[in-house]
C-alpha cells in the first residue's frame, strides 16, 4: 500500500462528497433513536473506543456520521479516536481520509494513531513513510510514538538511528521504549545491545522481563532466555501469563516434561489456566513430550477453545501416531462449528493418507476449495502453500487416487522437488512404473535437481513394475550424471528389485559387497524374495542375519516360518516358533480398517472389542462357508 495511494486531497473528497461511502443511513434522531444517547463528545468518543475493541465497523461509520452532522470534527480527540477506530476494523484507506482532513492540524496524537494502525495491520513501510512524514513537519516524536515505530524495524542500523535519537530526548529511560528497543535488538541478534539496554533501565516491569525471555527465546537461544527467567523468581518478580506461554513454548520445544510440569503447577496456583493461550501452551508443552493423556485432560477442561486449542490437540494426536483420534477430534471440532483452518488442513491430512481415509480426504479437499484456502483472485494455486498441496496430493496418491493426486499436481504454478517426489513414489508404490519414469524424465526437463528422496521413487517404482534394466541403468548413473551417492534406502530398492527379477544370488552378492553395512531392511528384502522363489537355502542366511541385527522384529521370523512351511520342512517351522518364545517375540496381530460415514473403525485379529462383533463375525462365518461352497479352501 504505497503512500502516494492516500492522496490528502483526493481522498478526502471522496470521503466527504462520495456519499456511499457514510451518508447511506438518515441521521437525524427522530429517526434514528439508537443514537439518541449520543449527546456530547465524550459520549461519542467512548462509544468509538467500544467500537474499536469489539471490531464493529458499522456501528463506527454511524457514530462517525453522528459527528460529522452535530460538528464534533473539531476536536483532535475526536480526529485521534475516529483514526484508532478505523485502523483497529483494519480500514486503513478511512484512517487516511480522516488523518488527511485539510480542515485540522495534524497533531502528535493522530501521527501516534495512524502510525500504530498501519503497523498493526502489517505495512510498516507506510507506517516509517508516515513517521518520516511526521518528523518533516516538526512535529517531535514522543513516548508513544517510539514503540511502535521501533518494533517495526526490519534494520538494526535504524533501530541504532532511533535509539540515538532517544538520547537527545531523554526517553532512553522509558520502561516501554526499553522493552521495545529490547525486543527489536533480540529479534536482529543483537544480544550486546539489548543486554545493555535491559541493564541500563532503572525500572524493570514485567513488560521488560516478558521482553526478554521472549526475544531469547525467539533466536533459538533458549538458555539465557530460561536464565532471564530464573533471575526473574530471583529478584522476586511475579511470571505473567506472556511470560508462562514463552517458557512453556522452551520446554515443549526441549521435551523437558519435569520442568514444563513444574510450570504447569505455576499456573494452577495463580489460576492462569483460565487464559486460553496458557492452556494451548500447556497442550503443545504435553504433546512435545509425548504425554497424550495430560493434554488430552487440559484440552477437555477447557470451558472455552479457539482453533489454537484445536489445532494444538491435534498435532498432538498427530505426532504420536493417533490417526484414529485425530480424525475424531476433527470431527468434534467440525461439529463445534469451528472452521479449519490451513494448520488444521495439514495436521489432519497425514492421518488420512496413513488410513488410506479417502473419503476424509476428499472433504478436506473440496472444504479448501469451496472456502478459497491455498489459492489467490485467480484461483490459482499460491507458492507459498505449496506445502499444503504438496500434502493433499500425498494424501490422494497414498489413498490410491493417482488419477487426483495429479489433478493437483498439474494445477500446481511452482511445483518444487517435493511435489515432483510425491507423484513419482505414488505411480511407483502403486505399480506405473513407466509413468513414474516419464514424469522423472519431465522433471529433468524441467532443469529441477532430483535429491535422494527422488531416486528412492524411481528405483521403487521399476522394482513395483518389473523394469530391470531401466531401474540398473538409473542405480549407475545416480552418482555420475546427477551427483547422488546411494544410501541404503536405494540399495534396498536395488536388492528388492533384484529378488523380485528372481536374480536372487546377484541381489545376494550386492547385499555382501556394498560399500555401506547392510542393516535389517535390506536382509529382510533379499528374505522377502527367498520367500517369493522358494529359495530356503539362501533364506536360513538371510535369516540368521537379520536376527542377529535385530532380533526383536516378528516380521524376519514370519518370513522363515511361512518359508520353511511351503517347503514342508514343519521342523523348521517348529524351530522357529521355539526361537520366537526364548527371545519373547510375539507377532504382531494383523490389523485392517474401513472408511464408513460415521468414521474409520478399525479391526485387530481376534479383537472383539467392536460393539457389533458379534454380528460382523456372525457374517463373517457365513462368507467363508458360501466361499467353501464354490470350492475356496482355506490357507492356514
């Protein structure tokens, strides 16, 4: 929003002669008795501070016709009080026409408001412009004006201008000018200098304090903001509920359970638990540190949330692996009329691509469409949230809809390395090995470096469509043509690719002589492939290598048992279930799950707890005796 936009003289008489813009309504109070009250000044500045803390535009423009009728314009309290109301309903092309009203004299006052409102509202260039503005009309800065301009310094050098200038005024020792000039220095990593300034004040509020502990803590030097901290219960000075939220935000970052707990007692004790932003803090503290229950029980407490408390419980459930709980807290929140919001979207889109819950998906999708979430004016999609398409299309190729994922992809104006990855693993994972190819073939084009995570898709996908020769020429020229050295992610793809192809003694001798220590993984893929051939003998190895390097995962042991029992070697097989019991391996139950409209539910083998159990195995009997009928015999 350029200056030169708010032409002082345009603008106004457009305000003033464009009678849409405040004249629409009759303001006189026969017929309008809601203004009736509205007698004196006074009446009427207090009622435009209501209007500003409560966001009501409307109601403002009214009270400001009020004004204009009754000749109350006069009075720079009431130019200051209009400015501060129009800025606070962020309409700040109103502000201007007020503050450029050639019928009064620009005071401090109105420079202070129309500052403040155009930081506020983010453009801080035109809020310097009117500070620059402001000092070419004489008009001296005082203690108001100083804090907001200085949080809005994007420079240090302009922070060490300001700071200057505080000297010649004598404001360098203002508690609210320090903690501004405390904040701005940490924010541009001048620890010296906002160390000094922090020092050199007589008088530390908890303004000052939060200033501190917050700047530390926003550079990623959490240590000397808990030390500011610290020396704040040393010196006797009471946390508020800003300095609680940045603490508790250190610990979940850390994962410190013990001492976010002790905060946590903090706050019950000075009732702070009843601010939201405390509780959200103490839920995100909880979910860092893996403790899902204590959240859960803060989160449910709550007599009041905002999509921070819902989005925090969330990400909770999401980062330790809760799918199933996430799509019901979603759900709750749907139901709680609370609208999503582009945190929310990418929170809740991974538990669906993990429950493969395309109809979930599907919704979110069509939400963030319908609502213009994640596109500009020209229904394009932005780049800057690219993250959240590069989410909805894992979610659609992981859910198997490929034929949607790319109709994302596609629409896509800047596609970057990982939505490029994306399409090539979900053509690969559901067997398009070619087309896998031709998009890693557009992607070259493209002039787009593929990394690790790119060659990991490729050579999955020839080793899901049986391209051999394609997925061995890209193994060699990875580090040749495109500058990539193999990892074991891609030597597994090779040696799986290989077992695959039946070429199990080339995939045998790969796993021997590759320059990096084979791990589980790779044995277990060239077991896998003994598995697929019936080829026991190379398996007994494969097998007693994986058992050795990991001898806790079932899967390995699986894997030699159903060997040995299409072989018929049941001593084998009993040998192996006898090995499981003296290591305390137990399998790990066959899990399985289906999307309905009331949610996804979830079945365990041999788990009942299902309220309708009784009637989903009920059926289940009579499937697999109709299936007996036509001649199925069962694989046990």
């Amino acid at each position: 929003m350029p200056l030169g936009f708010f032409n002082r003289r345009t603008v106004f008489s457009k305000v003033l002669f464009h009678k849409p813009l405040f004249f629409s309504f009759s303001y006189s109070q026969s017929t309008n008795p809601s203004l009736q009250p509205l007698y004196d000044l006074p009446t009427c500045i207090a009622s435009l501070q209501a209007c500003a803390n409560h966001e009501n535009l409307i109601r403002g423009q009214q009270i400001h016709s009020y004004m204009l009728t009754n000749g109350f314009l006069n009075s720079p309290r009431s130019i200051t009080s209009l400015i501060n109301m129009y800025t606070k309903c962020n309409r700040m092309d109103f502000a201007v026409s007020i503050f450029n009203n050639p019928f009064h004299d620009c005071n401090v006052f109105a420079y202070n408001a129309i500052i403040a409102g155009f930081i506020a509202n983010g453009f801080v260039h035109n809020g310097f412009e009117f500070y620059e503005q402001m000092r070419m009309a004489g008009i001296m800065p005082d203690k108001f004006t100083f804090p907001c301009v200085i949080r809005a310094c994007c420079d240090v050098v302009e922070v060490c201008k300001i700071h200057g200038m505080l000297f010649k005024l004598g404001l360098e020792l203002d508690v609210f000018v320090g903690s501004a000039l405390v904040n701005s220095y940490l924010k541009l990593s001048s620890v010296d200098e906002a160390q000094e300034v922090f020092e050199e004040l007589p008088m530390k509020d908890i303004v000052l304090w939060n200033a501190m502990v917050n700047g530390y803590k926003e550079i990623g030097r959490f240590d000397e903001a808990l030390k500011v901290f610290r020396t704040m219960g040393k010196e006797g000075v009471v946390s508020s509920r800003f300095t609680v939220t940045g603490v508790l935000s250190i610990f979940a970052v850390k994962g410190d359970f013990d001492n976010g707990r002790a905060v946590h007692a903090f706050v019950i004790k000075m009732r702070y638990d009843i601010g939201i932003a405390v509780s959200n803090a103490l839920i995100d503290m909880y979910g860092k540190c893996k403790c899902v229950d204590e959240a859960l029980l803060i989160f449910e407490a709550m007599l009041e949330k905002d999509i921070f408390s819902w989005n925090s419980i969330l990400s909770v459930h999401d980062q330790c692996t809760d799918h199933d709980g996430t799509l019901r807290l979603f759900g709750r929140m749907l139901a709680a009329r609370i609208l999503p919001d582009l945190v929310t979207i990418t929170t809740v889109l991974p538990a669906c691509s993990f429950l493969a819950a395309l109809k979930h998906g599907r919704e979110i999708h069509g939400y963030m469409i319908t609502n213009g979430l994640g596109k500009d004016d020209n229904n394009n999609v932005y780049s800057d949230d690219v993250l959240v398409n590069n989410a909805i299309m894992d979610m659609y190729a992981k859910c198997g809809s490929m034929r949607n994922a790319y109709m994302v992809f596609d629409k896509l104006r800047i596609k970057d390395v990982a939505s490029w990855n994306i399409m090539i693993m979900g053509y690969g994972a559901h067997g398009y090995g070619n087309e896998a190819l031709d998009l890693f073939s557009l992607m070259c084009e493209a002039q787009l470096m593929p990394d690790e995570i790119t060659f990991v898709g490729v050579l999955s996908a020839c080793s899901h469509g049986g391209l051999l020769r394609q997925g061995l020429e890209y193994f060699t020229q990875m580090t040749s043509r495109y500058g990539v050295v193999p990892t074991i992610e891609h030597y597994t793809c090779v040696t799986d690719m290989l077992g695959r192809a039946g070429k199990l003694d080339e995939a045998y001798e790969l796993v021997k002589n590759m320059p990096i220590e084979a791990n589980p993984v790779v044995w277990r893929a060239l077991l896998s492939a003994c598995r697929l051939h019936g080829n026991a003998d190379l398996a007994k190895v494969a097998a007693q290598r994986v058992i050795e390097l990991d001898p806790g995962h079932c899967g390995s042991y699986v894997l030699m048992s159903n060997i040995y029992g299409v072989a018929g070697q049941y001593e084998g097989v009993s040998e192996v279930r006898h090995t499981m019991r003296q290591q305390n391996v137990k399998k790990i139950p066959g899990c399985s799950w289906i999307e309905l409209k009331d949610g996804v539910h979830t079945f365990i083998t041999g788990d009942r707890a299902h309220p309708d159990a009784n009637l989903i195995y009920t059926y289940l009997i009579l499937l697999t005796a109709r299936l007996c009928e036509y001649g199925y015999v069962p694989h046990i």
